[in-house]
C-alpha cells in the first residue's frame, strides 16, 4: 500500500526535488527540498509569471554525465523499482528549476536605461534578485513562441537559463509541455520552511495580445554556466514501508 501510495503522489500529485546549484539563490539555495505541484496542470492549468517551475530539459541545457553502476543486476533492480515510486532519491533525473519571467507572446528585454529587466515594455522590480546581481549582464530581446515560457535563474551570474541557450532549437525557450510542475514550498530544512510566492511585480503585468515567435537578439553572451540537474529527492512516507505494527497497549 505505501508502494503505490508513493507512485500516485510522485506520478500525479506532489514530488520532491533536492536543489543542487546556486541558480536560485537566494530564493532557494543548494541542498533545499522543494515540493513540487503536478496535479494543477492535469486540469489545464499553466504557468504564470513569477512562478518558480520544474521541467525537463529542453535539449541542450545540461551535460549527460551519468557514471555507470556498479551495483550489480539484482541490487540495480531493486534501486530502480525503488526510485521509480519515489522511495529512493534519483541522481539521473534531467530537470532544471528556474523561474518565469515571460509566457507566450511577452516581449521580454533587458535592460533599459535604468538597469531594469521589462516585460512588454514595463520595467520589472526583482527583489528575488541574489545580492549583487544585475537582471542580466548580456543584453537581450525576445518575444516567446506561443505555448512556451522564457525562464531565468534568481542567481543570474550563475544561472544557465534561457538566456545562454538562443542558439538552441526554441530560442532559449521551454515548451510548456516540458514543465514538470509549480514548486510552491521549500519543505526542508525546517527553518527554511515557506511557501514560494508569485512575486506582484511580475503577476500583476497584464496579458498580451502579442502574436509570439520573433528571432531573439542578443549581444555578449559569454560561456554557458554548467550547471547540474535536480535530484529527485525521497518521499516522507519511507517510514510506513518498514515500520512493524506495534503491540497493543496493556
């Protein structure tokens, strides 16, 4: 029963994901436990600006660098069962965190005069911003495809996001499709515990009418950061698989 109580809320409902880069500091910082929404898109639901999403890469975004195991068939097995319900943490998962910055038909730019970061002309307060970081150091324009996102890392001297993949097919962009889900709270460490809000300055922006998909430019964009995948981390019922039935009180 825990078995497949463990494969609906990974498959459907809620998964843990353990953040393993600085890419969203301060938001979210390295060993962070996200819990991550997966059942609001089953129902239609899309990402908003401002929302912090997982989705898998897009192609091109991170580097394959499985190690080969060593574990042997049967214990390889039984990993892998374990890993797939969501009982054991996987290390070859290929997702990104990141948040949304610009959703089908934005025209997103940086930076105006002012040093801002705007969204269809409006310049964008980021107090999610990681101390000393600019909105970016590469100038940029794009307009987003229709049914994809434009994503940015909080850590922007860090972050390999849409920024540093133009050259990729999509533009820097990542298909809706690919959207894994909403993380909308750090759940560990405990004194981290807090809801992941949308931030006003970017969800109060007005939806476009824009027709999306025009070229991206861009000027001095520098080596691509590396930057690794999350970890999917390990649902909090593992207790319930091996824990006996205790006696009766007497």
């Amino acid at each position: 029963m825990a078995l497949l109580v463990a494969l609906v809320l990974k498959t459907f409902l809620i998964q843990v994901f353990v953040i393993p880069s600085g890419s969203m500091e301060q938001t979210i910082q390295v060993g962070d436990r996200v819990l991550v929404d997966k059942l609001t898109p089953w129902f239609g639901s899309e990402p908003q600006r401002g929302d912090v999403v997982v989705f898998k890469d897009p192609g091109g975004w991170l580097e394959n660098d499985r190690k080969p195991s060593h574990d042997g068939p049967v214990l390889g097995g039984t990993k892998q069962v374990l890993t797939f319900v969501g009982l054991l943490p996987s290390d070859n998962e290929q997702d990104l965190i990141k948040r949304v910055i610009g959703v089908g038909g934005d025209t997103v730019e940086c930076c105006d005069p002012q040093g801002r970061l705007t969204v269809n002309g409006h310049a964008v307060e980021e107090p999610y911003l990681a101390p000393g970081n600019p909105p970016s150091r590469q100038p940029f324009k794009v307009t987003v495809p229709k049914g994809r996102l434009w994503v940015m890392g909080d850590h922007r001297d860090v972050s390999a996001d849409s920024r540093f993949h133009m050259g990729n097919p999509g533009q820097g962009t990542v298909p809706l499709t690919d959207v894994v889900g909403r993380a909308f709270v750090i759940a560990w460490p405990l004194g981290r515990f807090h809801q992941l809000d949308e931030p006003s300055s970017l969800s109060s922006l007005a939806a476009t009418s824009q027709p999306g998909g025009t070229a991206p430019e861009s000027m001095g964009i520098g080596p691509v950061p590396t930057e690794p995948p999350l970890v999917m981390g390990v649902l909090g019922i593992l207790p319930l698989v091996f824990r006996r039935p205790g006696r009766p009180p007497k």
